[in-house]
C-alpha cells in the first residue's frame, strides 16, 4: 500500500481583479501544510491562459491545468459566490477536465456576504457528482461582511474537520483506483 502523503490541489477559482481569493487560498495552504499526512500545490486559476471558449483542440494553457489536475488525488476547491452561484472562470477550468477529476474527493472553502459563499458550494457539488467526485459534507466558510477573520478557533476547527474528511476518502479512494479499475 502507498503510504506517501496525499497530494492535494487547492483551486483558486476567482481571476477578478480585487479577489480575495488568493488570500483564502493562501491562508487555507498555510493551516494544511502543517499536516504530514498530505502535500499542497496550488492552481490559481489567474496563472492559466485558458480560453473564453472551449476549442476543439486543447491550447496549452487547457494542457498544462489538465495535467495538473490528472496529477492530484485530492482537491480543494477556493470559491466565491457571485450572484448565488460560482464564477465563469472556474466552471471554464473545471470543464477543461473531465475523466481527470474522476474517483478523487473534492472538498470545499467558500466566501461571500451573509450566506458564506454556500450557495456557490451547493451548485458546485452537483458539477463534481457529474464527474464521478466525492464532495466532502464539512466546508469552511467565510462571511466576508465580518472582514476576513482567518484565524478563528471556529475556522481552524473546520479546517482540520475538511482535511480529516479529505484526506480518509483520499487515501481510500487512492486503494481503490490501484485495486481495481473504475466501472465508468
């Protein structure tokens, strides 16, 4: 059995200009690089020149996000909710993979006003049950109308309640692909 620790990709799913997800991102990797039982890389979607509209051949930007996404076994996905839902640029990331995300837990860190970024969440978990994901239940969320209090003991608990989940699915998803085949 592989005892390495679980590679995680965390997603920064914003690219607007005066996001504040890469400082989520940034703060989320730094409380999971703590663990030994797992490896962050980050894909900030801003670093990707993925196309407004997806070509019949992949460009390379689609190729390099693509392989990325092949490489982890895990991922979190950083995202804002824009108008009760998740922005363009991560369905367009998510989209340019698709038997890549297959059979790897997809856990979830969400911001916005008043409802944390959760409906964003909500509609998320639909699109990753479409690729064969496993959504993890906790999430950690942020209400951006209380600033951006990342260093709660209530956020810091969710943190480790999202990469406990995270990294037990992982590691039995992990198991399975190498035992046998997925069905579909």
């Amino acid at each position: 059995m592989n005892d390495s620790p679980l590679r995680v990709a965390v997603i920064i799913g914003s690219t607007r200009e005066g996001r504040v997800g890469d400082a989520v991102g940034k703060w989320f990797t730094g409380r999971a690089e703590g663990r030994d039982d797992l490896v962050t890389e980050v894909l900030d979607l801003i670093d990707f020149d993925l196309p407004a509209a997806l070509p019949e051949q992949p460009t390379p930007g689609m190729k390099r996000l693509t392989a990325r996404i092949d490489d982890a076994e895990a991922y979190i996905v950083v995202t804002p909710e824009y108008n009760r839902s998740f922005p363009a640029s991560l369905k367009q990331a998510i989209d340019c993979a698709y038997d890549e995300w297959r059979v790897k837990p997809v856990g979830f860190v969400s911001y916005g006003y008043r409802s944390q970024g959760l409906y964003a969440v909500e509609q998320l978990r639909s699109v990753f049950t479409e690729l064969h994901t496993v959504t993890m239940r906790d999430t950690v969320a942020f209400n951006l109308l209380d600033g951006t209090p990342f260093d709660t003991d209530g956020q810091g608990q969710a943190v480790t309640t999202l990469l406990d989940e995270l990294v037990w699915w992982g590691l039995a998803l992990r198991a399975a692909r190498a035992a046998r085949p997925y069905v579909c």
